[in-house]
C-alpha cells in the first residue's frame, strides 16, 4: 500500500459500534477528501502499531496520524 502524504490517516477500533459509528460521520462530511481511515486490527493498522512499538492487541486508542510528520493517541 502506498502511503499518501498529502492525507491525515485515522486508525480506529474497527470492532467497536461506537467508533465505526463515527467515522461513518466524519467519512460523509470530509468534503476536503483529506482523511483516510484504518481499523487498528487491519494489516495497515497492525504494521503501523508494531513499528512504533505500539500496544497491538488492545485497541482502547484512536489515532491520527499525518505521514512523515507526527502521530497523535487519545485513550480512554
């Protein structure tokens, strides 16, 4: 997978009702095209969380992540 640099890429719990609830929403209002999303149990997800070294097996965090520059965790 190519990694789109001019994107913010959201990494989300792709088992919870709540946070696919919301990125739902937010897919509809993106009227800038500007995120992309993945579930953190995703290959996609899974290879960004172990190369940061990064819990990957519980999933109670969101992630935005903007490439080659920063990446930002809220949890519980």
């Amino acid at each position: 997978m190519e990694i789109n640099t001019e994107k913010f890429y959201v990494l989300y719990d792709g088992d919870c009702g709540f946070c696919n609830y919301w990125v739902q929403w937010i897919l509809r209002r993106d009227q800038k095209d500007l995120l992309l999303f993945a579930s953190l149990q995703s290959d996609f997800g899974q290879k960004f969380l172990k190369s940061r070294g990064l819990e990957n097996k519980i999933f109670n965090t969101l992630i935005l992540w903007s490439p080659e520059k920063y990446y930002l965790t809220k949890s519980e």
